[in-house]
C-alpha cells in the first residue's frame, strides 16, 4: 500500500474531502543544488492536490488521516492510462504502413488509434472505479 498523509477539509453524508500535499523525490536526493528539477521545486512552493474518498470511518474537518491505494492498482492504473492508447497508435499506423496506404492515413489511423485508445480507457475506468480510489486506512 502506497500512504500518505492528508488533511480532512470537508464532509458529507457520503464522501470526505481531503487536502494533501504534493509530494516529490526533490527532498530526499542528495543532488539539491545542481538538479534542475530541484530547484523549480523550491521556487514553486508547495503544491496541495484535492482528494474525494467514500466516508468509510468518522472524521473531522481539520483532522489529519492516512490515505492508501495499493501499489497494484497504481501501476494497473499508470499501463492503462499510459502505455494503451501508444501502443494502439502505433499498431494502427504500422497497419495503415503496411497496407501502403500513405502517409496522410497513417496520420491519421495512428491518430483514431490513439485517441480510441483514450476512449476506451476512460469507460473501462469507469466500469472499476472503486480498485483505483483511494482510502481512509487506520494507522
């Protein structure tokens, strides 16, 4: 399980809403002073992200809760929303290639794979909602 800290800003009869800090690897690299990416981190501030959760346990605003997603749901997360529509687009313009259609229709097949790629992530997503949200654990 993937945790992390956040705070409760608001709650209804059904969902918490919670505030949690952004989180990067910038503060436990020994690199600081010389990385690029270090040192954008330090002028852009703190970053907080706003969470919805189904209310499984009571909590207060202003209280302060763990959070959890396992690592499997992430990762099956990370292929699906990432790794699906380039594959699809790269296999639907190495079909168009291959039927020497032009140039202009591998475009495009590439661009129809890509994008349905997208679509059916966002519906099959949608169908198992639940394995990908986060959840209030006790510590």
């Amino acid at each position: 399980m993937i945790k992390q800290q956040a705070t409760v800003i608001e709650v209804d009869d059904e969902t918490i809403w919670l505030q949690a800090e952004r989180q990067s690897t910038c503060s436990q690299c020994q690199v600081k002073q010389g990385c690029g990416t270090g040192m954008l981190a330090k002028h852009v501030g703190k970053r907080f992200s706003k969470i919805a959760v189904n209310k499984t346990v009571e909590t207060t605003v202003g209280q302060v809760v763990t959070i959890a997603i396992p690592e499997q749901a992430l990762l099956e997360g990370a292929v699906r929303m990432y790794l699906l529509p380039l594959a699809l687009l790269l296999l639907f313009s190495i079909m168009a290639r291959a039927g020497q259609l032009g140039e202009a229709i591998e475009i495009i097949a590439g661009l129809g794979g890509f994008a349905g790629g997208c679509i059916w992530v966002k519906h099959s997503l949608k169908n198992k909602k639940d394995d990908f949200q986060a959840k209030v654990v006790e510590d």
